[in-house]
C-alpha cells in the first residue's frame, strides 16, 4: 500500500515535535517531493554507507 511522504513526515512531527530538536539537529523533510507516494521506509539515527546499502537492498 502506497503513501506519500507528506503523511509520514506529518506522522513524525506529530509523534517527535520539531520543538523539541537540538540546535544541531537537522528535522524534516530535507530533500525531496512531500507529495511523492512510497511504499517502503527505513528509519535511522544517523545515516551511514550501510544504512544507505540496506535501503537500497530493500527498496526504500
């Protein structure tokens, strides 16, 4: 079942308010189409070249 990532993201601000990020703390959509639909979404805490490997190993 597909989603657009406007619904994810709202989903995240709603469940991690972006008040309540750091200074350095990137939060949001930062790249990207927020009407765009998805089907599969990894989440991380930091991204790294194996995150990004797993990603594309399982179409996210």
């Amino acid at each position: 079942m597909a989603t657009k990532i406007r619904h994810i993201s709202t989903f995240l601000n709603q469940w991690a308010p972006p008040g309540t990020k750091m200074d350095y703390d990137n939060v949001g959509l930062l790249v990207g189409d927020p009407d765009a639909e998805v089907t599969n979404v990894l989440t991380c805490l930091d991204i790294t070249d194996a995150v990004v490997a797993e990603a594309i190993q399982n179409d996210c």
